[in-house]
C-alpha cells in the first residue's frame, strides 16, 4: 500500500531563492506552496530566540563573532546579503501564522526551555495546533529537555549517521520523526524507521535526480532548498 503524498519542506525557508533564514525566504516557501518550513533557531545575549543558522555572524552578515554574544538590538541593525534582517522566532510564527507546519531546529544551546514557551503560547492564545510544530535537534540534550518540559510537542532527531543509536534515543523521547540526512537513505532503512514508528523527513535534497530517487524510498517529507521541485 503506497502511503500518503510526500510533504514538502522548504529548507530555512526557500534557500535556493531568497537569503536562508529571513522572513522574505519564509513567505517565498509560503508561495510555493509548501507543506512546512524548517528553520533554525539560536538564543541571543538578551534571551530572544533568533532564526539563524550558523553559530557565527561571519558567513552571513556585516558582522563577526558568535550570534549569542549579541543582543537584539545589536542583531536588528545587521544585515544579510547587504538586505535583510535576522528575524525572531515570534517574527517567523507570527507570518507563518498556523499556514503549514514549522520545522524548529534547535541549533544554539540552551534553547529548549524559551522554545517550548513560545509554541506554548502560540498554541494556547493564537490557535495553533501540536500537528504543526516539530522540533528538530542534532543535540539530544535540548530534544530531551523539551520532551521533559512539554511531551506533547512533536519531536524529530537529527543525524548523518548512527541509525541504530537514533531510533533507541527517539523512542526514548517518544519522537515522531527521524530526520536523516539523505545520503545515509536505502529503501529498506527508510522502510526500518517507518517500522519502528517514525515518520522519516529527510534534508536536503535539491537536484531532480536525487528527488526522484529519495520519492522512489516513500519516505514522509523531503526538506530542500527548491521546494517547488518537490
């Protein structure tokens, strides 16, 4: 029996269009029809949750040095590809606005807890619903302490390898989803996930070639840059 339609993600927003992680990117994956975004999350020095991938400021603004050793309004002033802004997660929800589900990567440390806060709210006061959020991590230390804090948000466990490790950890915290990199990907691992109980949203997957053959393995999501390849 050929499961559901595989969901599409776009990758920190749609990447391969407008600058990752910024509002702009997320409202360009929004047009293109996506099922969900996937974006990544950081704590700066003044507490606020920023979405930003890397852990310095180098590589993508006119700045340098570790985003958590800034403040908000230090951050606000930066630009990304000399246009953007390094929006918060309260920013990204807030468009996003319940439309399709929203991918959180936990990337900085000691994010879970604020995290947890925002969603919570959003789904008590804004009308949100637990089956469009996922927390992603490669860090199993902030997966668990969200599973400790709130069991009911869905949880997603990251990895480029060490398949059996991550299955024994996601049933430890009653994850929904195994987020593999889809290099590590064969029909019959993918089909073991689904056996144990995990969706499998698999990132990032950008050429034509490799779509086809990752759709060919039924897995349950495909993160990419081009989510209109999807």
């Amino acid at each position: 029996m050929k499961q559901n339609k595989i969901l599409k993600f776009g990758h920190r927003g749609a990447k391969a269009y407008v600058a990752e992680n910024t509002l702009e990117s997320v409202l360009k994956a929004l047009e293109l029809g996506v099922d969900g975004v996937e974006i990544d999350v950081h704590k700066c020095k003044s507490e606020e949750l920023v979405v930003f991938h890397d852990f310095t400021l180098d590589r993508l603004t006119n700045a340098e040095g570790e985003i958590s050793n800034f403040n908000l309004t230090d951050l606000k002033q930066l630009q990304i590809s000399n246009t953007y802004k390094i929006p918060t997660l309260i920013q990204v929800l807030d468009l996003v606005n319940n439309s399709c589900i929203v991918n959180i990567e936990l990337k900085g440390k000691n994010t879970a807890f604020k995290t947890v806060t925002i969603i919570e709210d959003y789904i008590k006061n804004k009308n949100w619903n637990y089956n469009n959020i996922i927390i992603s991590s490669f860090n199993f230390e902030e997966l668990l302490s969200v599973y400790k804090i709130n069991k009911k948000i869905p949880l997603g466990v990251l990895i480029e390898s060490n398949l059996e490790s991550a299955i024994t950890f996601a049933k430890s915290i009653n994850a929904v989803a195994i987020h593999p990199d889809y290099n590590m990907l064969t029909k019959s691992n993918v089909k073991k996930i689904q056996n144990n109980g995990f969706k499998v949203n698999t990132w990032t997957v950008n050429t034509v070639k490799d779509i086809e053959k990752i759709k060919s393995y039924n897995v349950n999501a495909i993160i990419s840059d081009f989510p209109d390849r999807l």
